[in-house]
C-alpha cells in the first residue's frame, strides 16, 4: 500500500536504460514514492512499470503516465542520440527533442511543482561549454542575463547555421547532441534564475552503457546516482547548478 504522503515524482524516459536505473533507485530508497513514468511507447512503458512493481519499498508505488496534480519533483531524462552525419534534419531532430521537448514538458508542469520542489534535467558534459568553438557563442550560451527567448534564438540559429552550411564558419560544433545538451543545460540555469520557488539543476549521468552509448563505461545504475540524489538527496538548497559524480561542477568544463 502506497503512503499517505508519498513524494510524487514524474520520470520521463523511464522505461530502459538510464531512466528505468533512475526508477529502481527511487523506488528502492527509503523514502516512500509515487513514481509516474513516462515512455513514448505504452505498452513499453507499462512492462517497465510492472517489472518495477515486483520489488518496491513499502509505502512506494509506480504508475504509467497518468493525469495528477501537484508533484514534488520533474526528472527530465528523455532524450535521443542519433549517430549520423550531420545535417540540417538532424539537427532539428535532435534539437526539438532534446531541447525544445525538455522545454515544453518543464513549462507545462512547473506549475504543477509544489513548493521548494525541484526540476532535474540530465543533460551531459558533452554540452560543456569547452566544446563550443566560438567565443562569441560561448557568451551567449553564459549571459547572466539570458532569457528563454535568447536561448531559443541560439537553438534557431544552429538548425539555420546547419541548413546554410554554415555551422563552423558561425563557430559550432559539428555535434548536434551536444549542442541540444547546451541547450538543456542553459534551460536548467534560465528556468532556475526565473522560478525561485523550485530548484532546478543539470546534471551528466557520465558515460553510461545504454543503447544509445554501447560503448559506455558506466552501468545505468551508477548513471543513475547523480539524477537520484538531486531529486531526493540534500543538497542545501543549490539550483541553477551543473552536476556529475553527485558534486557540482562548473558548465565550462567537459571533455574536449
């Protein structure tokens, strides 16, 4: 039986990898939780949730993607990493489901977010700022005073940057997922400058053996620590704050 006062998490992307590590993790604490995970196919996300259900804390339960009302904590896992040349469609496709879609489930459901609540976006040091050749760009992507607006103009001008065969003359990276990741991440530090009732934060999961990374060196579940521990560990109140190995860390930084 489920606890009276659960904490009420949403997980998007929870049915494999990463994000059903994330799952096992939260329904295995201590802390009794109401775990509604989401999956763009159903009936892939309903087998996730009654594998999940077999070994669950007293007090905890999980549910598929259901309507509910106020929640304590969005962990925004979904994501794709297509391994193409790139181009101008994969750099919408990975931009609108990376970026923009982290964007339109988070604006959606903040209102929903109950106080002191918190927004987890795993995101990757891939989308480090070290990995964006301009300068120029780097202080766009790092502007104290970047707005929602800024951000989405920066994600246009790479899809456009891309389409006109001018994406390293402007100065970026030829790798559309870590620029999507920039995205993310700088959504994490706009949202949390903008909403100071809700601690928002990125994190990278690291290098995690997934299908989307076969050659990962983690396992989901060591992936799986840093998402976990922003969503339910202390951590003394930061937001708008990137994130790996459970410490933080500054965005600048990454692999090369």
């Amino acid at each position: 039986m489920v606890s009276p006062n659960p904490r009420v998490i949403v997980l998007t992307g929870g049915n494999k990898g990463i994000g059903y590590a994330i799952a096992q993790a939260l329904l295995r604490s201590s802390e009794p939780i109401l775990l509604y995970l989401t999956a763009r196919d159903p009936a892939l996300g309903q087998e996730a949730v009654d594998k999940l259900r077999s070994n669950l804390s007293a007090g905890s339960d999980v549910c598929f993607h259901q309507e509910i009302g106020a929640m304590d904590v969005l962990i925004n896992n979904a994501g794709i990493l297509p391994v193409r040349e790139l181009t101008a469609d994969l750099a919408r496709e990975v931009v609108q489901c990376n970026y923009d879609g982290t964007k339109s489930v988070t604006l959606a459901l903040l209102p929903l977010i109950k106080p002191r609540g918190r927004v987890v976006n795993v995101s990757s040091t891939g989308g480090a700022m070290r990995n964006l050749p301009s300068t120029t760009l780097r202080a766009r992507f790092l502007d104290p005073a970047l707005t929602l607006d800024k951000l989405d103009s920066l994600m246009r001008k790479f899809e456009s940057d891309v389409q006109e065969g001018r994406w390293k003359e402007e100065g970026w990276t030829d790798n559309a997922y870590r620029v999507s990741k920039m995205g993310m991440t700088g959504l994490s530090m706009v949202l949390a400058r903008e909403t100071p009732g809700v601690l928002i934060n990125a994190c990278c999961p690291g290098w995690v053996k997934t299908d989307m990374a076969p050659l990962g060196t983690k396992t989901p579940e060591e992936g799986a620590r840093t998402p976990v521990f922003l969503a339910i560990g202390t951590i003394g109140g930061k937001t708008g704050r990137f994130w790996r190995d459970e410490i933080e860390v500054p965005w600048t930084e990454g692999p090369e």
